[in-house]
C-alpha cells in the first residue's frame, strides 16, 4: 500500500506474440505510412514478421539505448533478409508507454524533415525508417528495465524501451523515403488499398524456427517457452515412473528381443 492507501501494481507488458499488441504495432505503422504529405506512389503495405519481433526483443533486453550492433551483419539479425533497419524508444517511469506514444513521437520527427531537399534540421531518421517505401514487414518488442535505460537522461531510474525492426531495412543515404505522385499509382502488379500497395505473397506470415545467436538460450522464451521447460522434466519423471510401476507389478507386460 502507498501512503495514500492505494494499491501498486505491477506493469504488465505485452510479449511479441500477443495479437493486439502486433496488430496496434502494425496498424499505427500503416496509418502513417498511408498518409504522408505529399502522398506516396509506392508506399508498400507493412506487415509482423516474428523474427524481426525475436531481434527487437533480444536487443530490447539489453536495456540500452543504441542501435543494435549486428544490424550490418549477414544473418545476425534475420534468417532471411540482410537488410533490417530499426528505431528505438525508451522513457521513464514504464507507465509512460504505449505503443502510440511511441510510434507517435517518431512520427513527430516529420516536422524537421523536408522532402524536397531531403534534409533534416534536427533528428528525422526515425521518421523516414517508419515511411520508408521499401520496407514492407515490421516487428516490435518492449522491455521493462528495473535497473534503467542505460544511455538516457533518466538511466538511474526503472525504465521501458520498446524496439521496432524493419525489413527491408530504410535510410539509405541520398535517397528519399518514397516517390511522390497519386497513392498507389507505383504500385506495379501490386493491389491498392487504403493508398498502400498490397501483396499477398509478400503480406502473408511467414514462421521461422529462428533466433539470433547472440541472444541467450533462457532469454529468447516468452511465457510459453518457459511453461515447456518447466513441464518437461516433470512430465519425463512421471513417465519413468510410471513405467517403473507397471515392471513392477506386470512384470510380462513388456517384451524384448
């Protein structure tokens, strides 16, 4: 109890295979995407990728405030693509999150940006990553810190970051974030809707029995992982047992050769 006498919970946070949370991650990044000024010609649909969310929460852990280190790195970061992009948001205290204010506060950036010279007055690169063209799948996680965000202002205190990857990845010096001209009119062979191209082989979920190797063993589980590992000696002792029992009392029951 607080001195008030009020009741102190304990956040809560999503893990990366929660359907809401992708589908609020997803859906912001496509609201954006399909709304830039000028409009876009070729702003491509984004979808989850689940290995792009196993990056993002293996660096998330970290509970540091930089850009992941193997980014550049062939297979490092993605079983599949070598070209990841990423943006990162940290804050304190935890209760200050959500996935809006987050993905919002990037979007924010769009007001030092200027397409026509593609210059930046102050820091933009966050915005461009989110409307990036190219970049077509997305994957997110957030880390409670209790011990802080090391690399921020606020490091000494309990913190959350939340870390979104990209595929394939943006920012790509010299060269702007998308063509401008009437939604979709780029689109090639892709379908329109909602001013995003849309792809279905392109936009389906693909499954990856994948993680990166510079993330811990124990560290990569979610929730259910750990139910497994923590059922699975239990239920092989059961087993042992009960076989031991049934030698000892059908002793014929089993044969050999």
């Amino acid at each position: 109890m607080t001195n008030k006498g009020t009741v102190k919970t304990e956040i809560h946070f999503p893990e990366i295979t929660d359907k809401k949370f992708i589908d609020e991650c997803v859906n912001l990044h496509n609201k954006h995407r399909s709304s830039v000024n000028p409009q876009a010609s070729n702003m491509r649909h984004m979808t989850w990728d689940e290995a792009l969310a196993v990056t993002a929460r293996a660096w998330a852990r970290k509970c540091v405030f930089e850009h992941n280190i193997y980014l550049g790195e062939t297979k490092r970061v993605h079983p599949i693509y070598t070209s990841v992009g990423e943006n990162i948001w940290a804050g304190a205290p935890p209760a200050h999150f959500s996935v809006e204010t987050a993905i919002n506060s990037w979007m924010k950036e769009v007001k030092y940006y200027t397409y026509d010279s593609h210059s930046c007055t102050r820091v933009c690169g966050h915005y461009t990553q989110v409307v990036w063209a190219d970049s077509y799948k997305v994957g997110c996680a957030v880390q409670v810190c209790p011990d802080g965000v090391s690399k921020t202002t606020f490091s000494s205190k309990k913190g959350v970051i939340f870390v979104c990857d990209y595929a394939t990845g943006g920012n790509y010096n010299g060269v702007k974030p998308y063509k401008t001209g009437k939604s979709c009119s780029a689109c090639m062979d892709d379908t329109c809707q909602d001013k995003l191209c849309y792809n279905p082989e392109r936009d389906r979920l693909k499954r990856y029995n994948w993680r990166p190797d510079w993330d811990p063993d124990l560290a990569s589980c979610d929730s259910f992982c750990k139910a497994v590992l923590a059922i699975r000696p239990i239920t092989l002792a059961l087993t042992f047992i009960s076989v031991y029992c049934l030698q000892i009392h059908y002793p014929d029951l089993f044969a050999y050769e």
